[in-house]
C-alpha cells in the first residue's frame, strides 16, 4: 500500500502501539494510533486496512461502513456466518465497497492457469500418441474436472493466536479459505454443493469440495513441512490433461499438443539471478538463504522475497473499483463463501460425515440484496 501511486497512508493502528509505531517507522505513515476509531472518525479517510487478529473485524468493519469508509480486510472476512452475515448487513446498509484479501484469485499464474484449463475445456487438443483403448463416447463423470491443491507448511512459525479459538480458528478459517475462495473462482459460475473434509481443523486436514456441474477440488494441508520447499502447488486435470502451476512462478501443461511452459516474475526479488521458473526459485532462495545468519522473518522485513501471489493485483483492482465506483474484485458475498466453507469444513470433521451446502446459504438475501 505505501508504494502504490494512488494512496496515501495517513494512521497505523495497533491496540499494541509499538508495533504500530514500527509499523508507521517502516512504511512512512504520519500518523499513530491505538484506537481504531481515531481513524473510523477521520473525515480525510476513504480506505481502512484491517489485518487484525480475525475476531475484531465484525467492530472494526461495522464501524467504518457507518462512517462510510471503503473497507480491504484481511481473510478470512470472519470466523463464522452469522459474523459474515452481519459484515455483508453492514457493508451494503451503508453502501460501502469491501474487498477480502484473497488474493490467490488475481495470481498471474493462476489466471494463466485457469485460461489454459478454459480453453481445453471449451475445444481439447490431445496429442497424437495418446493411449486409448478404443473411440469411445466419454462417460458422464469422465467428463469432469479436478483441481488438486497441495499446500506443505511448517507448523513451528504459527503464532499460537492463529491456533486460538476465540482469535484465529485454526488453520482451515486461518488459511485454507484462500484455497476454498481460489476453487469457487476457479469453477465459477458453478456453485460448491457438497463438502468433505478429515483430519484436524486446527492443523492437518484435507478437504474435498463438489460443484454444482460435477466438477471438483481436493486440498491437502500438512502442516509437518518446511520452508525450504515452496508451499503451494495447483494441478488441474481435465480433459486427458494435466495442467499444473508450481508456486506461482511456472505453469507446464502436459497432453496438449504445441502448449509450452510459461514462467512468471516474483513480485519481490533482489538478487542477481536474471532466470524465472521454478529451478530458478529453488536457486534463488537457496542464494538467499545459505549464507544467511538470521531468522527468515527478519530477512523478511530486510530484503522482501515474494512470489506473485495476487496481493499487489488485487490491492490494484480494488483501488480501482473504488476510483471508478465499479464492483469490488472480491466483495463480501465471496469473503462469506469462504468463510462459510471453511466453517461447514470444520462441521464434517468434527461429525465425520459429508455435509451439503444449501444453496439458499450462499446467495442469502442481506441488506435488501442478494
Ligand atoms: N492475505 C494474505 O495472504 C495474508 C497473509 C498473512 C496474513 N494475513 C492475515 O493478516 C492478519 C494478521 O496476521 P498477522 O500474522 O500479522 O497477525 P498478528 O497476530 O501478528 O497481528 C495482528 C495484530 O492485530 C492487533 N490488533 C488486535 N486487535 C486490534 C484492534 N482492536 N485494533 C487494532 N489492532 C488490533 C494485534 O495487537 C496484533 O498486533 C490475519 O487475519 C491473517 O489471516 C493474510
């Protein structure tokens, strides 16, 4: 936000307030607070940022929607639907935007991958040397895509109010609510019907997500990992394809014929290797990381070191639909998905059973709109 033309930080709040004066320090921000409704009064604010803790978005959004402030907040948007639904109240009551920071959807890779996968379902190209066992017309369920979703993390760098029921949730409200948001955008305007998920709500699990026309996504998050090898990997199959997005920085496709490899800048990166791609993240961070003597959160705040993963794209969009009143890149019918996902997915581990999800629950008619 600081390096972004159109926008001028003025108040950096934190209720711990040094931290919001290193924060102010760091990003040039004039102004320091610990009260959020410093700024909520502030008739020279358009915008807040809100990446508290997630139990005090509902005040702080409340707040600033009466005061007709445009609110970018922080995911998940809430920590369960009757706090989603009462942000959505607000939100449109007040006739304010919101954008949700689930910024996986606006990752260059992914919209390069979602294109590819497009254009193989609207018109497949099979290379010539693909086995089949006869011609034969493809069975209804054949037909379908999947999307797999590997996420690896090391569980040690989690601060444990993330794990905090009252403050974070665990992991599947905490994280996994990009990846939920990232598959409904993926499929859109197929809708989620049927849910799935195992393991532990606060750390390890799995989860698998139907859509409405059959198509479907399995997540798979351990938290038993490590930073030395990159988070996130997306493989989508379809079609007698396999097209896959490696942490953001290069997409293959493999059984479309002519389909070449495409690699994708890292949002932050300032050392001295030119190449882009996966083996040549591998080498920067390994760069980055050998010699180092201090902690990767300090290397962090020194030398930021970033994949694309949407972040800056949607900040970008979202400015502009606030600039050219248009609709937000994503609103808080998308943050109440995710949240509500994320929500029925903790419910199926703890009942170790499939649960549905209702239609009339995802487009619910809120603030005299649906
Ligand atoms: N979108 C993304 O890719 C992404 C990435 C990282 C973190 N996040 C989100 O950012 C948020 C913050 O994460 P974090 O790791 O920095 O958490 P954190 O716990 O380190 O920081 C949260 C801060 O909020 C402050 N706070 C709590 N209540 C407040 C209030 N009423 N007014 C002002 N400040 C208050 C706390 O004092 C704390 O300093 C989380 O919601 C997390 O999910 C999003």
């Amino acid at each position: 936000m600081s390096r972004h033309p159109q926008l001028r930080l003025k108040w950096a709040c934190d209720v711990q307030l040094d931290k919001a004066r290193a924060a102010a320090k760091h990003f040039g921000v004039p102004e320091v607070t610990d009260d959020f409704m410093a700024i909520v009064k502030d008739p020279e604010v358009d915008l807040i940022k809100i990446a508290t803790t997630h139990e005090v978005h509902l005040p702080i959004i409340e707040a600033a929607a009466q005061a007709g402030k445009h609110i970018f907040c922080e995911k998940p948007m809430a920590m369960r639907d009757d706090e989603a639904y009462r942000i959505m109240r607000a939100v449109r009551t007040h006739q304010v935007k919101l954008c949700v920071d689930l910024n996986r959807r606006m990752a260059p890779a992914l919209q390069a991958l979602k294109k590819a996968w497009q254009a193989q379902v609207a018109a497949p190209r099979h290379s010539a040397w693909r086995y089949m066992e006869q011609q034969r017309a493809m069975l209804p369920e054949e037909d379908h895509t999947h999307l797999l979703i590997r996420i690896q993390d090391e569980s040690s760098s989690y601060g444990l109010g993330h794990l905090d029921p009252l403050t974070g949730g665990g992991e599947i409200i905490g994280e996994s609510v990009h990846w939920l948001d990232l598959a409904c955008w993926f499929f859109a305007p197929q809708r989620p019907v049927e849910i799935t998920a195992w393991g532990s709500s606060r750390l390890s699990h799995g989860i698998h997500l139907k859509f409405s026309g059959g198509d479907s996504m399995t997540l798979t998050f351990s938290c038993f990992g490590t930073f030395d090898y990159p988070k996130e990997l997306f493989e989508v199959t379809a079609k007698a394809s396999l097209m896959r997005s490696l942490f953001f920085v290069e997409n293959n496709y493999y059984g479309i014929p002519g389909a070449a490899a495409e690699t994708f800048p890292m949002q932050h990166y300032s050392g001295k290797i030119k190449d882009e791609g996966f083996d040549a993240y591998l080498r920067k961070y390994e760069e980055r990381t050998k010699d180092a003597t201090k902690g990767l959160k300090q290397l962090e705040q020194d030398e930021p070191f970033l994949v694309d993963k949407g972040h800056k794209h949607l900040l970008d969009a979202f400015v502009q639909a606030i600039l050219l009143d248009q609709p937000s890149p994503c609103n808080e019918l998308d943050g109440f998905i995710s949240t509500y996902l994320a929500q029925r997915a903790i419910e199926s581990i703890e009942l170790r059973q499939t649960l549905p999800i209702p239609v009339e629950k995802i487009t619910p008619c809120i603030g005299g709109r649906f």
